[in-house]
C-alpha cells in the first residue's frame, strides 16, 4: 500500500524527481534480490518484474533531440562509415587482383594462298579478340626469319586473314597480343 502511494506520488512530481524516484525503485528491487532463501533462491517482489513505462514524450522534448536516440545515431553512424570502408577495401583489393589472360585464338580455317609457297589463314568473327595483333610463326626452322614471321591486326569483331609462307606438313604457332599480353600459341598443321 505505502509502495503505490509512493508510486502515486512519484507520478505527480515525475518532472522533478523522476530520477530519484527510478533510484529508489531501483534500491528497492536489489534489496528483495539480494535476501536469498534458505534453497538458494532469491525473492522478487512482485512489482519488481513489472516494466515501468515511460510517459509519452513530445516529440521537442530531450527524447527526440538526442537522449535515448544517441544510441541509435551513434550506431548507425559507425555502420555507414563500416559500410564506406568495406566498400574502398574492396575497390582496392578489385583494383589490385591481377587481369584474366589473354586467351589463344580459335583454330584458323586454312586455304589456298597467293602461291603454292603461301596458304591463307582466316578465322570469322570472334577468332580473336578485338582489334589484336595476330602472330604467326612458321616452326621450320629451314626458313629464312622473314619468311617465318608474319602478323596482321583483327578487325573490330575479332575476324582476320592472313597469307603465310608454309607448306604441307609445316607446323605453325598462332597467337595473339594485345599491348603488353601476349596469349599462349595454338599450334596447327598445313594440311
């Protein structure tokens, strides 16, 4: 009885004593915790489990101008600024994870060449990549160095022809480079 009338009278002064009130609320509470039973449990008054709720506030009062919403802000503050830094790590760890390599070129199509010294190499759109440098060696080693040596530049889809000096059973390594890559060679046999 004397706890609700202490209650009663805490509601009618919550502007100037909430906080005293609260402290004693509290007091009170720890002390009914802390008197153990003989079995080891403690004894909890009743309204000591009961969630006091606040009055409703204004939204102008020191609620809504930064006293339990601090929290908050500060919260989702650190977030965005983890949420920043995670996303610069992984633009930088982007930027420096090394390129795929340039892939071979597709199997030429081979034809008859300008000479019976010569065949034609060609491979349709998509033989290779975009505006390369297609290089063709000759493996005969027999050869003089301009003869086995031949290049020529892949148009915008990737097609390109070429006249190379080969014969039947030659071998010849096709390769494409762009800039500073340079493919790995497929090898195709004059037929």
């Amino acid at each position: 009885m004397a706890l609700a009338r202490e209650r009663n009278q805490g509601r009618a002064h919550a502007g100037d004593d909430q906080a005293a009130m609260r402290a004693t609320l509290l007091q009170r509470s720890a002390d009914c915790i802390a008197a153990p039973f003989s079995t080891g449990a403690y004894a909890v008054r009743k309204e000591a489990t009961k969630l006091t709720a606040l009055p409703a506030q204004p939204l102008d009062s020191m609620y809504g101008r930064g006293g339990l919403g601090t929290c908050y802000t500060v919260c989702t503050m650190v977030r965005r600024v983890f949420a920043v830094v995670s996303l610069v790590v992984a633009g930088v760890a982007a930027c420096a994870s090394p390129t795929l390599p340039l892939p071979p070129p597709a199997v030429p199509t081979i034809g008859p060449g300008s000479d019976a010294d010569h065949v034609k190499l060609s491979s349709p759109c998509g033989g290779a990549e975009a505006d390369v440098d297609v290089l063709v060696t000759n493996e005969n080693t027999g050869l003089p160095t301009q003869d086995r040596v031949a290049a020529t530049l892949s148009d915008s889809c990737g097609a390109w022809s070429l006249d190379v000096y080969a014969h039947k059973n030659d071998y010849v390594d096709v390769q494409q480079i762009s800039g500073a890559q340079t493919s790995t060679a497929i090898r195709v046999q004059i037929q």
